[in-house]
C-alpha cells in the first residue's frame, strides 16, 4: 500500500518517509491502528484517515493497493462537516 503522514506525523516517521507518500507491506486485513503501531505515531495524535478519497477509521481493514493519508489534530483550520476521528464524531 502507498501511505503519506502530513504535517506534524512526520516526526514519528524515519527521514526517508518525510514529507512525501512511502509504499509500506504488511500483512493482509490489518487495521490502520496497527499502520500507527508500526511508526509510533499516537493515535491522539491523528484527526483525519483517508483511503482512497473516502475518509475511514482506525479500524478501516488495509489492502494492498489502498492508498491510505493520514492527517494531524487540526488546530487552525475550519473542515466543516468532515468527520474528524479524535473529535467524537463518527466517520
């Protein structure tokens, strides 16, 4: 799968994944908790999980070929009716 952290993930992540998409393998049917796992980003931490244009959650099943985009705790702008994870609303 092809997995992009924006903003303030980056900093969990190895300099080589910063900044841009990073093709990732892992087992089949994992969550995208287990993703978080594997690069000790907390889960606190994230606001927003894309796959594919859809937003998901943390229990979204991975596949091969997702493209998966994981976004930080929005703190200055205004998303409107989006779904965020970590604010108590459902995706």
């Amino acid at each position: 799968m092809q997995v992009r952290f924006y903003g303030e993930l980056n900093r969990y992540l190895p300099r080589a994944m910063r900044g841009r998409a990073a093709r990732v393998l892992m087992p089949p049917s994992q969550p995208v908790l287990a993703l978080l796992e594997i690069f000790g980003v907390p889960v606190a931490e994230i606001d927003l999980i894309v796959v594919g244009g859809e937003p998901v959650d943390f229990e979204y099943r991975l596949k091969a070929d997702d493209r998966v985009s994981l976004y930080p705790r929005f703190r200055s702008i205004d998303l409107g009716p989006l779904a965020l994870i970590n604010r108590g609303r459902v995706v």
